[in-house]
C-alpha cells in the first residue's frame, strides 16, 4: 500500500468502525446506566478505554505534528514534512472523533466512571494535532 493512501484507509476504517459501533454503544450505555452504580477508581469501563484510546491516538497526531512542524522549519532534517502533517491530520481526527463519540455517550459527570474526562481531554488534543496538521500543510505549500 502506498504510503500516500494510508491515511486515508487509516481515517476511513476509523469512522467507518466507528459508525457501526455509535448505535450499537448508545443502546447499550443507555440500557447499563438504568442499572449500574458509579464506576470503582481502578475499573476500566467501555468509556475509559475508548477514551484511553482516543487521547493516545491524538498523542500520536501531536507528536506526529509537532515533528513534521520542526521539520517544516528547519530545525529538524530538511524538506517540508508532509507525510508527518497527513500523519497529524488522520490521527487527530480519529482521536477527536473518538474523544466526541465519548463525550456523547457518557452517562453522568465527571467522576462517575464513564469516561468523560478522558474524552474531553482526547477531543482537545486532536483539534491541537489538526491544527498543527494543517499550519505545516500551509507552511509546505508556501515555501515549495
């Protein structure tokens, strides 16, 4: 697979999982919170782990972002960066999709287990690692 297209299967299969999954976890959340208390402080619920996987995926994208930013600059290597800015922009946006899908289906505050923390925490890094994704895009297109 050419590494031109991999991102975009990367952000494909990841909203179309995602897709399929959002119906199937508001049914069941909606059917669990009718029934269970709030969470114990080292259990790992559906939320926690969605959002686990969501921060670390915009992780992914800030590092990856923030990479291809010092190369876009100079400061690291030479040439524009593009394949770490595609790299952010997939990235991030499959960790603010996951950290939103979270946010949304979270039954209850902050403290209760379900992950909302996590959530807000992976929807912000992602718009970050977006927006670092798109500035060295803009840096590359001006300078060449």
């Amino acid at each position: 697979m050419s590494t031109r297209r991999l991102p975009a299967v990367v952000v494909s299969a990841l909203a179309g999982g995602i897709a399929l999954a959002a119906p199937a976890a508001a049914h069941a959340s909606a059917a669990y919170a009718a029934a269970a208390p709030a969470a114990d402080a080292y259990t790992l619920s559906a939320g926690r782990l969605a959002a686990i996987v969501g921060a670390l995926l915009a992780l992914t994208g800030l590092v990856s972002g923030g990479l291809a930013l010092a190369r876009s600059t100079g400061r690291l290597g030479s040439g524009p960066g593009r394949r770490g800015a595609f790299t952010a922009l997939a990235a991030g946006l499959g960790g603010a999709v996951i950290g939103g899908l979270v946010i949304v289906t979270a039954d209850g505050g902050l403290g209760t287990g379900n992950g909302l923390g996590g959530g807000v925490v992976s929807l912000l890094m992602g718009l970050t690692a977006m927006a670092l994704g798109r500035l060295v895009l803009l840096r590359a297109r001006r300078t060449g």
